[in-house]
C-alpha cells in the first residue's frame, strides 16, 4: 500500500513522514512528499536530523521522479538540502557507490534544461556534495 503524504507543517511531522518513507523503503512517497514541500523550508524541517539515509532515500526519489518532471524543482532541493544542519558530516561519511547516485542526479539535470539554474550553478553545487 502506497504511503499517503499530506505537506507537513513542522519538523516533527517532517521526521515522521521521513521515518516511513525509509522504513518501506518508499521512493515514490518520497517524491510525492519533496513535490509538496517548498525547498527553502527543508533546512527547518530537517532540523539536525539529516542522515545518510535520508540524503540517499531524497536523492534517489528526486531521480527516478522529480528530475525528469521537473528538472528546476529538483535543483532548488538539491540547493536546499546542502544547507541542512549535519549536510557536510553526512555528505563526508557517503560510501563511492552513494556518492555515484549523487553524480547520477547531477548528471540527469545538467541533460536537462531549466531557467532555475544554469550549468555553473550545477558545477558549484556539485563542488558542495565533493562530487
């Protein structure tokens, strides 16, 4: 059964729906959660919980669901999540093969075209996941 996601209006409710998401290992509930959540506030959402997990669980969704859809929606979460609390720990601790899902993103927006960002903006922000 498909996790059902409404937008979540704190970081408590954020975690929770999180949680879920990992424990059923659900990309598409993901995908349907970062669709509803305004970039800017994940920083706030996440709070200091960001984990590996999380990052991997986000960054997947983003690729197999948002990207291809909406190439400029997926940047600015991209963006966003590398100002989280714990974002240079946690980016520091990903294992060759995580880091290869992260280029395979990148790769994915810098094949698209969005008026979000730019190719230079894509170089930098990769610079900042020390892909």
């Amino acid at each position: 059964e498909k996790l059902r996601v409404s937008e979540p209006s704190n970081a408590y409710d954020f975690g929770q729906i999180t949680n879920a998401v990992i424990a059923n290992k659900d990309k598409a509930a993901c995908a349907d959660l970062l669709t509803i959540t305004d970039p800017k506030k994940l920083p706030v959402l996440l709070s200091n919980k960001l984990e590996g997990e999380i990052l991997l669980i986000f960054i997947q969704s983003l690729e197999h669901y948002v990207a291809g859809k909406d190439p400029g929606l997926a940047y600015q979460h991209l963006f966003y999540l590398s100002k989280a609390e714990r974002f240079k720990v946690v980016v520091a601790l990903l294992s060759k093969n995580e880091k290869e899902e992260v280029q395979k993103l990148f790769d994915l927006l810098s094949e698209s075209q969005s008026d979000q960002y730019s190719l230079e903006d894509l170089e930098s922000l990769k610079k900042v996941y020390e892909i």
